[in-house]
C-alpha cells in the first residue's frame, strides 16, 4: 500500500528517516523539472535539488500542513533556483547554495545538534573522502567559511575549493538517501572539544616541546596562509614566537570527523603587545596513526565576539 505524503511526513518528524527518504525521493523527478525550467539543463539544477532536499530536511518540523509536500518541496527548490540565477554575475569563483539561508540563521552545527537527523548527516559527512571531508567541515561547520579561508587551510586554488564542495554535496545527497533509516552513532562533540582543549593547555606549559614530539609526526606538514611553511622545527619556531610574547590561545571550538580535526582559536595577547598576533586562528588537522601528519593554519583578522 502507497503511503500518502501526510504519513509520510509525519513519521520522518518522529526520526524515521526512511520515511524521509520515500518521501523526497517521491518527489525527486518533479523537483527536476522545475529547476530545468528555470536553470536550463545545466549541473546547477540537480545541485539547487540536492540542496532542496538538504533544506527539506532542516525544515519539516515547519511544513504546516503534512498532505502538502509536494508544493511545499516546489516552492524550496524554486527559491534555490532563483538565488542561484542572481548569483549569476562575473566572479572568480561562484559560491555555492549554502545548506541553509545565512540571514539570521543558526550555524548549520548547531542546527544539526538540535535536530534527530544530527547523527545521520554527520555519519554522511563522515563518509567523504578526506578531501572533500575536510572543505566541507570548514564549510558548514566552522566560522571560517571563505573560499580564500578554506583554500588557506587546505593548501588548494580556490577554483578548487569550489570543485570540490560542489562533489562533496553530490556524494552528501546521495549518501543521506542510501543510509535513510539506519542506525548512525557519532562520537560526542564534547570529547572533541575536551580533547582539543588539553591538548592547547599542554601546548601552553613548559612542556610544549615534548608535546610537540609526542603528538606530531616526524613528517609534519604545516600549510600556512595557503603555502607549505615546513614541518616539526617550524611548529616549534610559531610557538616559541607565540608563547615567547606572553600570548595564550583560548578554544572557541572544536569539530571532527574521523580523521579531520578543525580547530577555531583565539589569541589573547599581552597589554604591551596588543597586536603581536591576529585575533585568532583555525587549525586543520589531518591525522595518521593517531599523530598530526598535516596541519593547516589560517588566521582571523577581526576580533570576534566572546565564545
């Protein structure tokens, strides 16, 4: 028997997301057809459908009347669409449709925290592959949304932060519907962030060094404003630079996704040294064994609001 979308709507607000699935899926084709109508048929359309579903998902709990989906779904992908032709002007690089609007919204982190779909979408997340993983943890889950931020981090042109996102978003909206309706466990965000904490307090006390050796690998790479900078002996030349001033660093938060770590920072400089150095930084970090192979630094140049 068909179940009608109202059911359908109904149980994916309880958590069962394969009710969840069914139903977008259901409504896959007509969805295709309005962004063809309006995009012509280019990438751009299935992109503005992904992004449709990925906005459905976020959304349902305000679909006021479950029997009407379908126009519902419509009218979503039909003002991605319309964001995407304004955005058609002459740039370097296009930004993609964010996974939810920017005004006044909530990080898309803090959504998922609240939402039963977190841990489906962060096991899907968590299922990219390295590269793709690591622009889309800066992208959506940090402060540091900037192609120019993410292509720092990452050690990679911008075009290719945009290529990238744009792969990763495909494999994201598949991935979400392969999965609908599994159990998925994520490691608690607390832990990260204890973890990323003691690790900052160990860098900060005269033991640094070891810390150093223990907790980096002897072919560290360090990525810094978009260029490789060296390895262990330059980690030890930013902090004795650092700490040597009398400047702490304070977590402002921490995510992961198995073996990528992205670290937000803030730098609390001394009063005869206001400016030694900028507001705060991200970390990314690439893990091998266990041990920091790769770390990317890129720096925010305007004091942001207490944590």
């Amino acid at each position: 028997m068909v179940k009608p979308d109202g059911e359908l709507v109904r149980a994916a607000r309880t958590g069962d997301m394969a009710a969840f699935a069914l139903l977008t899926e259901r409504h896959r084709a007509g969805l295709r057809a309005t962004a063809i109508a309006l995009l012509g048929y280019t990438d751009e359309a299935e992109d503005a459908v992904q992004d449709t579903l990925l906005t459905a998902l976020r959304r349902l709990p305000e679909l006021r009347d479950p029997h009407a989906a379908g126009p519902w779904l419509r009218q979503i992908v039909r003002n991605h669409c319309r964001m995407r032709l304004r955005r058609r002007v002459p740039v370097p690089v296009a930004e993609p449709e964010p996974l939810m609007p920017p005004a006044d919204a909530p990080r898309p982190d803090e959504v998922l925290d609240q939402s039963y779909a977190r841990d489906w979408v962060r096991h899907a997340v968590g299922r990219l592959s390295l590269p793709l993983r690591e622009v889309t943890l800066l992208r959506y889950f940090t402060d540091y949304t900037s192609y120019r931020q993410i292509a720092d981090l990452c050690g990679i042109p911008e075009d290719t932060v945009a290529s990238r996102l744009r792969d990763a978003r495909r494999v994201l909206a598949r991935t979400l519907r392969e999965t609908a309706g599994g159990s998925h466990h994520e490691a608690d965000a607390e832990a990260h962030r204890r973890q990323a904490q003691q690790h900052l307090t160990a860098m900060q006390s005269d033991a640094y060094a070891r810390v150093i050796d223990d907790w980096y690998r002897p072919d560290l790479a360090i990525v810094a404003l978009g260029g490789l900078v060296g390895g262990r002996s330059a980690l030890r030349t930013m902090m004795d630079y650092t700490f040597g001033a009398g400047v702490g660093i304070r977590l402002r938060d921490a995510t992961a996704s198995g073996d990528v770590l992205v670290w937000d920072t803030d730098y609390i400089n001394p009063s005869s040294d206001p400016e030694h150095c900028p507001a705060g930084s991200a970390w990314l970090i690439r893990l091998r064994e266990g041990r920091v192979a790769r770390m990317g630094v890129a720096y925010a140049t305007e004091v942001r609001p207490a944590s």
